[in-house]
C-alpha cells in the first residue's frame, strides 16, 4: 500500500456542450498537473457541462471521451475520475468513470438525481454504491447532489477516501462549503470535492474545491472563482491512527438497508 496518496483536483470551466474541445483543453491541463500526482479528479459532466439533452450528447463507455480518460491514465501511470453522459439500453446515465493506469476502469452512476434542473426526467438513478481500491486505498466516488444524503455515504469501514464531483451553483454555495466537511467528519475520511467554475448560459459556478481530512480540516482548497489545479497529500498513517484511537462507527447505527 502506498501511505501517501497525491491527488490532483482539476477545476475548469467546460465550454457548453463541446465534447472535443473540453477534451482538449483538459489534456493541456493534465500536462500542469505535479509529477508525483497519483490520482486525477474532473468535475461533473466536464467534457459537456450540466446538459439536459443527452439524446444528442451522450456516448458509449467504448466512445471517444472513456477512450481519452483510459489512454490518459495509461500514458501519464494515473487514475482519472470524473462523470460524463452515457448511453446503455436506451437509458441515459450520468456515470462516473473511475480510469486506472492498467487500463481497466470502473464506474458509478448518480444516485440522486437533480429534479429542480430536471436531471430526473431525463436520466436513470443509479443503484449502487462504487467502492474501489487504488494503492492500497479504498475509495467511494459520487456525484454532485449526493452530496446532501449522508445516508447514501455512511462509511460502513469500507473506505478512506470519498469523492464528490460537482457542477454546483453559486447561489448554493454555502452548502458547497459546508457539507464536505461534514462528510469527512462524519464518515472519518478524507474528502475530495472538485467543482467546475464559470457560467453555463445561465448559471454561474464559483469552484471552492477543496480537500478536507477526517477532522473536517480543510488542507487544501481553491479561493478564487478561476480555473485551478488544486493538489493534496493524503496521508492513511495519520487516517488510521486516528481511526484506532477513536473509531466512532462502534457506536453508530447498523443499517441493512440502503435504497
């Protein structure tokens, strides 16, 4: 297992609907990313933005942009995460690929889908919680609004690290702030969040990704409203150590029952 986990949050601002472009300019932007970087977080939806029209959009997990995230985990020996619009049945996803540097990759499909911007007219629910293992860590990807259902995350010792890839608005940025330290804290965990930034058209996002240890510290953030690489040193010694001297999960509810 490696102790120290480098990861590398990537906050952008996608041009609407613009898949090849997005892709693009991504890939420069890996390029900035440190040397010792292990892991790559992407927003929401970042090759497309937060796009209601997946009938147009969408592509297969064999298509162009799993192709570029497995390619970019192989050539540059990371992992790549982060949600785009998929296709499978004739159902419509907001699926987050998790790429590995071996080439195989994993994926998660949001759960909790956004009705007040119609996510859940257009899109399938996920049904299943992803919980995979890099270096050694165990880690729970998610998306977005999932971030307001603790439930959905309660860490059953079974990760160290928890996701949360995001397009979420200014005017809610508040919770932003707020939530993913709650979930560190809660879930004694590191927290990953990453949020994309500029204007959609009509909504305007101001980023605030951060990285937050299982105090509810935050060890590394963004404090500007710009486009920005924001990189952090997970350290599991200090998360375990932690853990064993006060392991609150022996005192919490058991749940069996999910969704």
């Amino acid at each position: 297992m490696k102790s120290e986990l480098n990861i590398s949050l990537i906050q952008f601002s996608p041009e609407w609907e613009q898949i090849h472009t997005n892709v693009e300019r991504l890939t420069g932007m890996l390029d900035k990313t440190p040397d010792s970087t292990d892991l790559v977080i992407l927003p929401e939806m970042f090759s497309t933005g937060f796009s209601m029209s997946p009938e147009k959009l969408a592509e297969h997990l064999n298509g162009f942009t799993v192709k570029w995230m497995r390619e970019m985990a192989i050539s540059k020996k990371i992992a790549i995460t982060g949600s785009l619009i998929i296709e499978e049945d004739g159902n419509y996803f907001n699926r987050l690929v998790f790429a590995m540097p071996d080439g195989t990759y994993k994926y998660y499909d949001k759960r909790h889908l956004f009705r007040y911007g119609g996510e859940h007219k257009v899109y399938t629910p996920g049904t299943h919680r992803l919980i995979t293992e890099f270096k050694g860590w165990r880690i729970c990807p998610m998306i977005c609004y999932d971030l307001r259902f603790p439930l959905w995350s309660i860490n059953r010792n079974d990760y160290d690290l928890l996701i949360y890839v995001a397009n979420w608005p200014d005017v809610r940025m508040r919770a932003w702030k707020i939530l993913p330290l709650a979930r560190a804290i809660e879930n004694q965990c590191f927290v990953a969040a990453v949020n994309r930034t500029g204007d959609d058209g009509t909504i305007a996002h101001s980023g605030a990704s951060k990285v937050v240890n299982f105090k509810g510290e935050i060890i590394s953030e963004s404090l500007k409203a710009e486009e920005e690489i924001i990189s952090a040193s997970l350290d599991f010694d200090h998360l375990h150590k932690f853990r064993q001297k006060y392991d609150f999960s022996r005192d919490g509810e058991k749940f069996g029952i999910f969704y």
